[in-house]
C-alpha cells in the first residue's frame, strides 16, 4: 500500500473525480477527522460541483458514525464554514470545495475550533494516515445531522465591517464565476445602496463558463467588458469558493491585488494606529511603506492560507493580505473572505467620493510591478539556484521565507517554485521606475528561459 493518498496536498485535500477523491475515500476522511480531533460538533457545507453533494453526504455518514454530531449548512462558500464555525463556537468545519480547479475535481478544507485550520504541519499528514490504514472503531453512540441556518447571523457579521448608511448608490459589476458568490451577493442586495450587474451570476456545476479563476487574464476580459459596457463604478469577481475576491476599476482594468493589500491595509491603520498587518514576500515594499507611514508594523509570513492565518493568530494583527487576493481579518477569526474586502472597498469609494483608479494611483506609481510570471521549466530548483548565484553578490539582503528574494536599491524580485507543478513564480518591484521593471523582468526571464506556464 503506497504511504501517500494523491489527494492529499500541503493545505487540503485535492483531487480527480472519481480515481482519486470518491465518496468512499470521502467517508473514510470523515472517519480519520473524527479520530485525529475527537469533536462533539462540527459544521459541514459544499460548494456548487456537481460531485459536492454525494462527497459531503458520504463525508457526514463518516462523522456520524464516529459519533459526531454534524451541522449542515449545504451550499455555501468556504468562508461561510469558518463563519459557523467560530461563530457558533463549534469543534471543528469542512468544506467540500476545490475552489478555482476544472470540474472534473474536487477536493477538502478542513479547520479546528476557532476555525484553525488543519494543513500539513497541524494534522492533515495524521488525517491522511488514518484514512489510508481505514481502521475504524465503531463509535457506542452515533452522532446526529442538525440542519443549521446561518446566513442571518453571516450577513449581520459581513455588514458589520462598513456603514451602509455611508454608502452611495454605486453601480457594481459581480462576476460570480459559475454562481458561487452569486446567492451571498443576493442576500446583501436588499440591504446596500448599490445596484449590482450580475455576471455568471446562476450556480452551475458544469462550470459553462470555465474554470472560476480570475487570476487567469481570459478570464477577466468580461468583466472588464460589462464594466464599460454598464458605465459601471467598480468590477468584482470571485474564485469557485469565493474566499479570494478580485477587483476591476471604473475603467474595466484589473487591479493587482498587491495594491489592494496596500488600499486595505491603510484603511485598517488610520481606524486602529499602530496595529499590525501581516504581508506575504512576494511584492512587500509598498505594503511596508503604507504601515511605516501610520505607525503600523508590518509583520512577513510565508505564503499560502495556513501560514497566513498562523502568522495572524501569533501578531494578533488586524488584518493580512496575499497579493493572489486572500485577505484575512482579525475579527473573522484570522480568516479569509472574499466577501469583507468589495465591502470595504465600496464604502470607502463612497466616503472618499473617489474612484478606484484613484484610490490605487499613488501605490501604483509608487511601486510599479511586474505582476505574476509562471514559467515552465524542467528543474526550477535548479534554475532558481543558478539566478541566486548571478545577483546575490550584488544584492542588499537576501530572504528565504518563500522562495528566494533579493533586495537591491530601486528594485527587488521573488522567485519560488510552484507547491504542484515545474513552474517558476516571477515577481519584480521597484521604486518609482516603471522602465527598470520592465526591463529587470526581461532580463531575468532570459535566464529563467522555458515556457509560459
């Protein structure tokens, strides 16, 4: 029997339906979660994949048998399950989601009390272990399956980051992907000034308009369009889980989300001076500048969601943002969500009475970047050792946290190898010099050579 299930990746459990994620390999997960935690309680939704549903039935026989008791709150995004989770201050949530992959996969997130989350290095490696022995006592009392409805109380929360009443009738385009975000959307309507053009709005499992993935730049041209189409003030769209969100100004361009750390950031520290904002390495200098500015602190994490949310919990900060558009708020338990950052964003369009072109311009300007760059290469450790050796003498400092990234006067770069595939991840930076990131991102995709990934 091979030590490893496919399925099981660094943060979550992820893979094809059916050879390597099935209802049967479901059950047993939900049998190994049982027995690495030992809950009482633990909430249970899916997202809108046409596998989802009989993947969280077979997962729940799993914690009923194990004598859990399960609250189910079926279609949702995976913000809603860490929502109930701390809200309701249960032991432990999944969600059955593969976010932003095709169809033809689905996968797991899993978190603890407080909606901690399980990854590699707090537990998932155990989870996986336990599954893959599938050797499973019977419990003396099964658990029960309780119906929860949650989305007053979500709603309420969400609401309770802006003023409504601060909010002007602002026209917004949301692109629900495949329909994910699009009942959350719908929920709010009623209650905020807006007037909201829904794109891809319906849920629908045979994913008809492609893989819910904004960060794909196919995949933002009709949001950009119906922006300028509408006259609209401000573009959103949402990954398949929405937990990440991405935005589009009044002109139909994509706004870096880089930028958006920073615009949100600032935000925080003018309402809580001197508080702490947690950034990942890929692109830092403007992030740390705005804290600078205000007296914050900002505070490095590693990339990816679990080390955010630990790195969160440690500085107690206020709030975190990766440039791949996770944002992460210490009132919603150190957690991400998707739906908090247009919020945020369209209230203080309306305070300000300013655009969102605007709002991003200084930072911009600022910090002109690069924008991520996947390369595919056949050794990308290799390669990335070769471009270290090449600039590292010249450089200020070198950090490792993710990666490798070198410092200089006016410019910086990241380099790191993708978590699933041969690719290389590109970030350039500098200061106030578009000419010299463009022309450091070609030098050094030069060196990195292969093919777009």
């Amino acid at each position: 029997m091979s030590d490893t299930l496919p399925c099981f990746k660094p943060y979550d459990v992820r893979g094809r339906i059916p050879d390597e994620l099935n209802e049967e390999l479901a059950y047993r997960i939900g049998r190994a979660y049982a027995d690495f935690l030992a809950p009482k309680k633990v909430v249970v939704g899916q997202d809108i994949r046409l596998s989802s549903e009989s993947l969280a039935e077979a997962l729940i026989r799993g914690l009923v048998d194990a004598g859990v008791n399960v609250l189910r709150i079926g279609q949702c995004g995976t913000e809603e399950v860490y929502f109930a989770t701390f809200h309701y201050e249960l032991d432990g949530g999944i969600i059955v989601t593969a976010s932003h992959n095709p169809k033809e996969f689905n996968g797991m997130k899993f978190v603890r009390e407080q909606s901690i989350p399980i990854s590699g290095h707090t537990g998932l490696r155990e989870i996986e272990k336990l599954t893959r022995a599938n050797a499973f006592q019977p419990a003396t009392t099964p658990g029960v399956v309780t119906e929860l409805d949650h989305a007053a109380a979500y709603e309420r929360h969400l609401l309770g980051y802006i003023d409504p009443d601060k909010c002007r009738p602002l026209k917004i385009v949301v692109n629900a992907g495949n329909g994910g975000a699009g009942k959350v959307v719908d929920a709010l309507e009623g209650r905020l000034p807006f007037e909201f053009v829904k794109v891809h709005h319906q849920p629908n499992g045979h994913f008809p308009n492609g893989v819910p993935n904004p960060m794909l730049p196919q995949n933002r041209v009709v949001t950009s369009q119906m922006i300028l189409d509408t006259g609209a003030d401000l573009g959103v769209a949402w990954d398949g889980d929405f937990d990440r969100c991405f935005f589009f100004d009044e002109q139909g361009g994509f706004v870096e989300g880089y930028y958006v750390v920073g615009l949100l950031a600032a935000e925080f520290l003018d309402r809580s001076p001197g508080d702490k904002i947690v950034h990942d390495p890929r692109l830092i200098w403007n992030t740390v500048d705005i804290a600078t500015r205000r007296q914050g602190v900002a505070v490095q994490s590693a990339t990816g969601h679990a080390l955010m949310k630990e790195t969160m919990r440690q500085a107690d900060a206020i709030y975190g943002g990766e440039m791949s558009a996770h944002h992460y708020f210490r009132n919603f338990s150190y957690c991400d969500s998707g739906m908090i950052p247009w919020l945020l964003v369209a209230e203080l369009m309306s305070v300000r009475k300013t655009p969102l072109s605007a709002l991003v311009a200084e930072q911009r300007d600022r910090y002109p970047i690069s924008g991520e760059i996947n390369r595919r290469v056949d050794h990308p450790k290799d390669v990335i050792a070769q471009i270290r050796g090449i600039y590292e003498q010249q450089s200020l400092g070198t950090d490792l946290t993710d990666g490798v990234s070198l410092e200089f006067d006016n410019w910086r770069f990241n380099l790191r190898v993708s978590n699933t595939e041969p690719l290389i991840r590109l970030n350039v930076e500098s200061r106030a010099n578009r000419h010299l990131t463009s022309e450091k991102t070609g030098e050094l995709l030069d060196l990195i050579g292969g093919e777009p990934g």
